[in-house]
C-alpha cells in the first residue's frame, strides 16, 4: 500500500469514527392504525439510514365506552397493546423526533397534546434545545385539518427550541403523497384504508430527518 493510500485510508477512517450514529424516537398516536402504519414506514426508512429507531405510541387517554362502541379502535388497541409507551426518556435520548398524529378538528389529539405538555421538565432544563422534529397525521378527508395539525405540532415545537424539518417539496414522492409540505398527510377511506400513496413520502420524509439530524449532531462534537 502506497503512502497516499495509507494516509487516505486513515483520513477515511477517522471520518467514519467521528460520525456519529442518530438516535430517532417516531412517536404516534393511532386510534383505528393509519398513523400506527405511517410510524412502522417511518422505522423502516429510519433503519436503512442507519439511524437507532423506537417506536413508540402515546398513552390511550379515551374512557373504555368510547374506544368498545368502535370495533376497529378497539381491535387496534389490542392488537398493539405490546408496542412501549412513550416517555421523557424517550424524548431525552433522541436526537431526532418524527411525530405521527390524527387531526382533531384541525389540531392535535388531547393525547398527544398530553403527551407535549408533560414535558415541561425537559424543557425548562434545555433538554429540548435542538432536538430534529417532523411530523407527519391524517384524516378522514383531503382537507379535513392535516396542514393545521402539523403546525400546532411545529408551534410547540418552536417553545421547545427544536430545529424543525419540514418535507417541502424535495422529492417527487411528496406530490404522489398529497403534497403537503409541513410533513406527510394521509386521508383515510370507508374502508380503513389509506387513499393516497403515501409511504415513499413518509419514507423519504424519514429519512430526510435522520441526514439533517446526523448534520447536526456530527456539528456539535
């Protein structure tokens, strides 16, 4: 091996060593799965970009009358009784956050807006200070309250001192999705199905979170 392959070699080698691995907690709430569905895109393009992916849902807040007088609630709460509830900790060990929430007549559901305010103890620590956020909802109709939701989100996320990275427009797939440029938005169908096609979206806006958080967490050492 030559001398300016050894010397190349090395300089890769502490490139490598000095970048550091980005810890993403996507954190949903989900009441019948479409944002349950969102979450699990958003893991798998987190893993191929080499982040640490949890997956986490925010504690069900509704009365048991409530969730049993709807099958499909009631179905999907069991059915992901086992996924962890989200917690400060999470929070804290995240560089990035990308959230996944249903639209309640155009803000957030009461719970993750719980969820939110229960961080006051992170936040008046400064343990919010720079964490990379996303957020991504749906509805039961294309105009049904998706761009406000997500902009209640970032409104929050502003308090935080977050560094806040929206989708825009920087891939196709965000058109193919709706085009929502805050973050993905999903309607949903009488069949319970998503309408559009929306998971090369979540999946780029995912991994578009991980490289900005990388960014920023490889510029701070």
């Amino acid at each position: 091996m030559g001398i300016f392959s050894k010397l190349f070699n090395k300089s890769k080698e502490k490139e490598s060593s000095q970048m550091a691995d980005v810890n993403l907690a996507v954190i949903y709430y989900s009441s019948t799965g479409t944002n349950y569905e969102l979450a699990k895109w958003a893991e798998e393009a987190g893993k191929e970009a080499g982040a640490n992916v949890k997956v986490v849902r925010v504690p069900e807040l509704a009365p048991e009358e409530a969730i049993a007088s709807n099958p499909a609630w009631k179905e999907h709460l069991e059915a992901t009784k086992d996924v962890p509830e989200a917690t400060s900790d999470d929070i804290e060990w995240a560089d990035a956050l990308l959230f996944s929430m249903p639209t309640r007549f155009g803000n957030l559901p009461a719970q993750m807006k719980q969820f939110l305010d229960e961080q006051g103890g992170l936040w008046a620590n400064g343990k919010t200070v720079n964490k990379v956020v996303s957020g991504m909802t749906s509805a039961q109709n294309p105009h049904g309250g998706q761009e406000a939701t997500i902009l209640s989100l970032y409104t929050s996320m502003a308090h935080w001192g977050a560094i806040i990275v929206p989708p825009g427009y920087s891939d196709q797939s965000i058109f193919a999705g709706g085009g929502n440029p805050y973050g993905t938005s999903a309607s949903q169908g009488q069949d319970g199905n998503i309408v559009e096609d929306v998971e090369a979206a979540v999946k780029h806006q995912a991994k578009r979170l991980v490289d900005v958080a990388t960014w920023v967490k490889n510029g701070q050492q």
